[in-house]
C-alpha cells in the first residue's frame, strides 16, 4: 500500500463520502478559515482526507480522499460555510483516536486489483441493481427521478466488468441506504468482496421498497374498506328499523335473522340478538332466590344498566358483571324454565341431578364407587378406604336431607292450600311494588337446605406419576359430578384466589368463580393442583393466605371474591388438593387440609398397571389392536426394573410406549412389504404355521416382545451401572434418604482419612440439621472408640491415637473427611445419624458393610436410635435399588406392619435397631467388630487384644 499525509476532515454524523460521489459539508467559520488557506496555498485543488465519525467525537478507521472543488462564504454570519467534495478514493488511517481539524495524517491508499471481479459476482451484482432501479424509478412520481434512474440502468448495462467496483460505490452513494451499509462498503477494499457487499444491500432496499409499496396500499384499501363498510351497516340498520315497524303495524312476526335456517350467522351483531341476551340475563335475576344477597346485588346493578346509555363504557362494565354474577351456580335459586335458548342447558342439568339423586338412593352405590375406583386405579388400598368412607358419608346425609326436604315442602304445599290464592295474590303485588323491573315468578316458597354435607378437605401428598390428579376425576365420576381442575403451580397473585377488584380495567372474578361457572352446579369437584408450588408473599399479596378461607370448611360457606363482592357459598364444594411435597406449604394452610399420603408403586403393582392401563392406552394412541403387540412377563419386569426407576409411573408409561412405536413400525413397514394382515407369528414362524414356504425374501412380523428383544428398542439399560458400582468398601454405607418430590433412593455416605489435626469435614450442600447428625456421630465413635478397640486408653482421641487407620506414624493425627454425592442437591433433615456412625466405624476399624444393606435412622448422644420419617418411601426405594436388608429404628416398626405392601416385606430383610450398638452389629455382622465389652449372662468379660507385627 502507498503512504502520504494528507489533512483529515471529519464528516459529521451520520455522513459518508464514497469514491466518485459529491458532498456538501457545512463546516465552521475557522475550519473555513483553515480550508481557505489551503486552497491559496495550492496549486491544484487540495486533497484531504474525509474520515466519517460512526459515534459522536470518535473518528472512523476508513475515509475517502476527496477533492476540495468550492468554499462557499455564507450571506449571513449566523449561517455556516460550506464546502463542496468530491470522493477520489478510499483509504485507511495508520492512527486512531481523534485529531485536530485539518492536521496532518499518514494515510495509506489500497492497492489496485490487479484481478478483476469474477463473471458470477458481476452477474448477480446486475441482477439486484437492476431489479432495485427499476422498482424505484416505477414507484419515483417526479419524472426527473425517473429519468436518473432510467440513465443509472442503461450505464449499469453497458459498463465493464472491470468497472463494476467503482459501479457499485456510485450506486451505493446515489441510492438511500442505511449508515452501516455505506461504512460497509466504503471499509471493504476488495472487489469481489465489495460486489457481494453491494450485492446483499441492494437485495434488502428491493425488499423495503416493495414491503413499504404494499403496506400503504394497503392502509389506502383499508381506508377506504371501513368508510364503505360504515355506510352499508348504517344503510341495513336503517332497512331492519323500517321491517320491524312495518311488521308490527302488520301484526306479523318480527323479521330477524334466522339461525336455524341457515340465513344469518350466529355472530350477526342484531338488534333481535341484543334483547334475546338482556331478556336472557333478566330470567336469571328473577330465578335468584327472593331476599338473597346475590338477587339484591343483581336488582341493582340492573337497574344501573338501563339508566346508562348502551354505547357506553360503563354499561359494558356493568354487564359483564351481571353475566359472571347470574352464572354463578347460587346454591338458593330456582331453575329456570325452559326457553328456546337455555332448553337444552336446562333439560342436562336437571338429567344430572336426578341421575345424582338415583344413584345416592341406590342400594348398590358404594359398591358402584368401589368399583369405580378399582377400574381406574390400582392398589391405593389406604386412599380408596378413605374416600369409600367419605361417599358413605355423603349418602347417608344425603338420603337425610332429601327425606327432610320432602317432608317441608309437604308441609309448605297444605299451608299454600289452605290459604288459597288470596295470599299468593297479595304477595305478588307487593313484590311488585318492592321491584316493578324485576317481577318475581308465582312459585313456591324457596326451600333452604339445611345441614348441608361439608366435603373434607383431601390433601393428596406423593411423587410425581402416583395418580393424584386422576384421584380427583374418579371421586367425581363416583358422584357424578362435575369436575374442575384448576392449576396452582406458579400463581404468584393474590388475585387470582380472590379475583380482581371492579375498580381495576379488565378486572375478572378468581379461579374459584370461574371453576364454579364451568361447572354450573354449587357441588363440583374442585382439584387444586400443585398447592405446593404457589407463589410465595410479595407485593401481589399472599396467595397461599387467600387459600385459607377457600380450604376452611367453617369459613367458605361465605367466600368473598373481590369482583363478585357477594358471599359464595363453598360448603358443598368438594376440594382435593395434590402436592409434591410438604416443605413448602404453609403450616396454617396444612391445618386445614386431611392428609392423605400416596407414596411409590412396587414393582408387582407397575407391573399390573402397565397390563390393565399403560399397554392398552399406548396402542390406541398408536394406532394398533391388542393382538398386534405383546409383551411378555419378562420383557414388562425388565423395563420396569432396568429401564424405569421412579415412585410413579410416568416413565414406565414413556418406555412402554417406546415400545409399542418401534413395534408400530414392524407392522408398517410389514404391511408395506405385501404381508397379510392375519398372519401374525408369535415366535419365529414355521413352514406348518403359515401353510407357505419361507422364504428369505417372506415379510415377517413377530407381535411377542421378549426380553432379549428391549437392548435393540430402548437401548442400553440404564441402571446396571450403578448396581455394579455397589461394593463393599471402608468407610462406605449406603443411607436411605426421600428426595423433594417424595420418591425415595439410596445414596452412599463416603469418608476417607486424610492427615490432620483431629477435625471432621462435611460436604455435599448440607443443612445445619444433617451437619448436626455428622458431629454427634463422630462424638459417639470417639465416646466407644476404647470399646470398640480403636485405642489403648478409654480417654484416647480415636483420631490422634488411632489403630489400623493407615495413615502415617501411630501418633501422627487425621482428619476425618464426610461427602454425600450429588453435590447440586440439597440435603437435610434429622435421619442420617446411624449411617453416619456407621460410615466413621467402618473407617476407623477396616471393617466394610456389605452393598445390600442400606439403614436410616437418627442417634442421640446416650446411644439411642430414634424413629424417622417416610419409611416407606425409603424401603420402596431400597426395592427398586435391589437392597435387600434394611437397618431401621424400632420405633418405625409399626410403619413398616401397616404401610409397606406384603410382597416387600417377603423379600427384603428388616432389622430394627433400639441402640447405636444393635445397629453395628446388624451391619457388620455379630461379633466383626472386637468390643472389649460383653455381658453374656450379667458377667462383664474383658477381652484382651493382642497386636502382632512382621
């Protein structure tokens, strides 16, 4: 590249100079000064460097040696001087940063392209210029523009492939592109690059042209479309008026759209429509009971309604309102009468309650629900108990309550006629003066429930996959009630529990209210979803405070939504609520709420499951007939045990249905090949079975998946690896924990001895409380290290003075390191003492505990092992882990009697530990450890350790 120095003369923003391009600069009257002299100083026209500022005060890399053609003095001294340029060519700074105006500055000049462009660069760069001039000289309306561009074109056709770079700087700087795109090229020294360049911007202004071109044609048609269409609805308008009147005068029927003959369309905006909707809303005022909260709320605001005009934005407020406040299900209102609009909804709900009353009355109705139940659900013996028991409660109360009822409206019905109609008389008069608007209907007097069945408030607590949120359908089907679901996962407004208040634009009623409309009954069955994952308090409100009125059954009998602002009566409403876990609701919310506890499935129930639920629903959804696929016993067991390890069922579910695809496929791709749609082999077929020879060639299906067969389809099993990792080591014992979602696993309690001063260390993001479990363990093996033989003195540190540790000289002291892997996990709660001790014995001794032992439990410092939670969520997940003893305290042996399945206990072993010794022995087995200590028969014998040494 050549070098020279030349002046630097900064473009404002956002100005750019191109090679062979003109530009008018207004400068300052002492940068005039400056330029003046350096055109008297010249013998030709100056040169200086024209270097464009891509920010304010910062001076670009890339400018444009131009020629200075004309200074031009101001008329006035307000206005600035003006300097004419012409772009030469692009060059390059040697320095950064800014400079004084007109300073002298070694530039460099690109070298010239010795090759020139290549023919396919050349072609495509005509092509766009091309198409981008001819757009913009059709949509040009000056006709000099036009005639430009038509010059521009007619030299772009004829001009040189050599001459295409410079073509592509005149073009760039004539058309009106974008600040970036200009730096673009002015920084891209090389032809074909720049060609390209130029190329991918001409492409873009085409495309913006034709974009704006159409986006205001089409504001144009719109325009123009909505005066038009203005005046043909004010002209039909006008023609319906005239029609109805004259229909009138007639005596004839008033013409309206007919929906059902197909002439109108049920989203015509019609007078007819609007009075059909406000007569509509009026039969449900007058349906709410007579004094009730709820019809005075109503009576109001529709009185409200016809004194605002109809255009108004109040009156569509208050219409709303009175929509969501008539469709709530009141539990006091009278069902309305049958009308052309409301036929159908009126004849379903009252086919729902006298199917409801038929079944509360029939004899065989808990045996209905058992059944119920058992279809949709296996085992869950302890949940269906309770829920059975539940539904016998409400058909006797109900049975109850209609015999009461029966009995007052007999009553009511001999008082009416003993009155006669004089009574009835006066009373509809005088409603009629209470409510001229809203005349009450003669009927008779409303009959109030009394005593009515409070549901419980059922908190269903499990793993993921266990069938919760299914629960709640099958109590709902047992009643034949309605169910609504309503997801609390993430709700973080207060708002949604209670509704917004009126007050608010867009204001609505809560989820309650809507459930409830959904419905249409005052007795639902309302599953609230993922309690345990509502919102915590913010400046929303507290959701999970909003639950507590909702979840009480001595409060929700008047329930306050925000935007209804009428009590609603919740009482009858049967709430289940379902969680993960219980960590994270709140202790008065949890008060209110019946626990109910579904933890894993075995492995024999999955195994059912997937037969009677799982199989069937997977081949419907792919498309496939029973007799088309079958697992076998083998192939079931082993994608439940090698390929799913979970408390539910949901990745059984995926894996079986993982299956039953790639089966799917088979028979596809069997059909495809020519094969008979009857034959179908169950192992690998005979000549004898098909009646035809095989054949290489013979398309095959096999409908029979063995377990051989699961490797190809699911791939490599995925929990071999962890089973063999399972060894027996020092200082390793395997814990039984439950993890947040309420499955239970098996995790190692790692220690190691490293040298030190008698410290213990504790990681794998523990709590304070399990931190806690580490130091009493330690406090006890240092207690009982002389018992256990460890050292020589019963006051010795087992960690200054310790035997067979390893680690040094006999007085050197270590450190005892604790890890529980998975270090992203958090880990706490009181249950961990017992491995603990056991992880430090093992160290300390040498003695290993076996692979298939896991143990649970928490010590105190006298020794004792205290009861824990979640057994069985630990010995299910010691199951599904293939353990086969478990170390537990014994006061949970009562859990494991009553909640862990039979077919659990039969295979695995139990042992139930009182003492921190009880359970030494039960891992390293009777007489491993050498206690010095024994009382066989009340005698204390002392045993004698003798060391012995090579």
């Amino acid at each position: 590249m050549a070098t020279t120095r030349l002046p630097i003369l900064a473009l404002p923003h956002p100005m750019v100079l191109l090679p062979s391009a003109r530009a008018t600069v207004p400068v300052s009257r002492s940068l005039a000064e400056q330029l003046l002299s350096l055109i008297d100083d010249s013998d030709a026209l100056p040169v200086v460097a024209a270097i464009p500022t891509p920010s304010e005060g910062a001076l670009g890399e890339w400018g444009t040696a131009s020629r200075v053609l004309r200074l031009v003095r101001p008329p006035t001294s307000s206005k600035s001087y003006v300097v004419s340029l012409q772009g030469v060519t692009r060059i390059k700074r040697k320095m950064s940063g800014n400079v004084e105006a007109l300073s002298l500055e070694d530039v460099e000049y690109p070298a010239p392209d010795k090759i020139p462009p290549s023919k396919e660069n050349v072609e495509r760069f005509k092509q766009a210029a091309g198409r981008l001039l001819e757009r913009l000289s059709r949509d040009s309306v000056q006709v000099s523009r036009k005639e430009g561009y038509a010059k521009i074109l007619a030299m772009l056709e004829e001009v040189q492939d050599a001459r295409t770079p410079w073509m592509a700087d005149v073009l760039v700087g004539t058309i009106n592109a974008e600040y970036e795109d200009r730096m673009a090229i002015l920084s891209t020294p090389d032809a074909d690059t720049r060609l390209q360049t130029a190329t991918a911007i001409f492409l873009k202004q085409a495309s913006i042209s034709e974009v704006s071109r159409k986006i205001a044609s089409a504001v144009d048609e719109s325009l123009s479309k909505q005066q038009k269409e203005f005046f043909l609805r004010q002209q039909l308008q006008a023609i319906q008026r005239e029609l109805q009147t004259l229909q009138r005068s007639n005596g004839g029927e008033t013409v309206s759209n007919d929906k059902s003959s197909g002439t109108g369309s049920e989203l015509d905006d019609d007078e007819q429509a609007e009075a059909d909707d406000l007569a509509e809303l009026r039969r449900r005022i007058e349906a709410m009971a007579v004094g009730s909260e709820e019809r005075k709320m109503a009576v109001r605001e529709w009185r409200r309604l016809k004194r605002i005009p109809q255009g108004s934005v109040e009156n569509g407020v208050i219409r709303t309102y009175l929509e969501w406040l008539t469709s709530v299900p009141w539990p006091n209102s009278t069902p309305l009468s049958p009308s052309p609009s409301t036929a159908s909804l009126a004849s379903s709900s009252s086919s729902t309650s006298l199917s409801t009353a038929i079944d509360l009355k029939d004899k065989s109705f808990l045996a209905n629900a058992r059944a119920q139940l058992d279809a949709d659900h296996f085992g869950l013996e302890k949940v269906k108990k309770r829920l059975i028991e539940y539904l016998a409660v409400v058909r006797l109360k109900e049975m109850n309550a209609e015999r009461d009822r029966s009995a007052e409206e007999k009553q009511a019905t001999e008082e009416t006629k003993k009155e006669g109609g004089k009574a009835e008389t006066k009373d509809v008069v005088l409603h009629e003066k209470q409510s001229p608007k809203i005349p009450a209907s003669p009927s008779l007097p409303v009959i109030k429930r009394k005593n009515p069945i409070r549901g419980p408030i059922l908190l269903f607590v499990g793993p993921p996959g266990t069938g919760k949120t299914s629960l709640g359908q099958s109590i709902a089907k047992s009643l034949n009630r309605p169910f609504q679901r309503i997801s609390l996962g993430g709700v973080r407004d207060e708002a949604e529990i209670r509704g917004h208040r009126r007050t608010y634009v867009a204001s609505g009623p809560g989820l309650i209210v809507q459930a409830l409309r959904k419905a249409g009954r005052p007795d639902p069955v309302v599953l609230l979803d993922e309690i345990d994952k509502i919102g915590q308090s913010n400046f929303h409100g507290d959701p999970g405070a909003a639950l507590l009125e909702v979840l009480d059954p001595e409060q929700n009998w008047c329930f306050n939504d925000h935007y209804v602002n009428v009590p609603i009566d919740l009482s009858q409403v049967l709430f289940i609520c379902t969680a993960n876990s219980l960590e994270t609701i709140s202790t008065p919310l949890l008060d209110r709420c019946e626990l109910v506890q579904l933890s894993g499935y075995t492995y024999d129930e999955k195994l059912h499951i997937a037969r009677r639920f799982l199989l069937p629903k997977q081949l419907a959804a792919n498309g496939l007939e029973p007799y088309h696929v079958e697992i076998s016993e083998e192939a079931m067991l082993g994608i439940a045990t090698r390929y799913t390890r979970e408390a539910g069922v949901r990745s059984l579910e995926r894996a079986v249905g993982a299956v039953v695809r790639y089966k799917a496929v088979e028979w596809a791709e069997y059909l495809e090949q020519g094969g008979d749609e009857k034959v179908i082999f169950q192992s690998e077929p005979t000549q004898e079975e098909t009646g035809l020879p095989i054949t290489s060639t013979s398309p095959t299906y096999h409908r029979t998946v063995l377990e051989s067969d699961l490797e190809q389809i699911l791939g490599i099993s995925r929990y071999d690896e962890s089973e063999m990792e399972r060894e027996p080591r020092r200082g390793l014992v395997y814990g039984l924990v439950v993890t947040g979602s309420g499955e239970g696993g098996v995790m190692p309690v790692e220690s190691i001895a490293v040298p030190g001063t008698g410290k213990l260390k504790l990681t794998g993001s523990l709590g304070d409380v399990i931190k806690e479990s580490g130091e009493l363990a330690l406090s006890w093996v240092k207690r009982h290290a002389w018992e256990l033989g460890m050292v020589d003195g019963p006051m010795d540190d087992v960690l200054r003075v310790g035997r067979g540790i390893g680690i040094g000289d006999r007085d050197a002291g270590v450190d005892v390191h604790l890890h529980l892997p998975a270090g992203a996990q958090k880990k706490d709660g009181p249950s961990a003492g017992v491995t603990m001790t056991c992880a430090l014995v093992s160290l300390l001794t040498g003695a290993c505990v076996s692979s298939d032992i896991a143990m649970t439990g928490e010590i105190t410092l006298r020794g004792r092992v205290t009861a824990v939670g979640g057994i069985k969520e630990k010995v299910l997940g010691a199951h599904r882990a293939h353990i086969h003893k478990v170390i537990l305290p014994y006061a949970n042996r009562k859990d494991v009697e009553h909640d862990v399945p039979m077919e659990i206990r039969r295979e695995m072993e139990f042992v139930y530990a009182r003492t921190v010794r009880d359970a030494l022995d039960a891992a390293f087995g009777k007489g491993v450890l050498g206690w010095r200590s024994e009382v066989p028969g009340g005698v204390p014998v002392r045993h004698v350790l003798i060391e012995s040494r090579l």
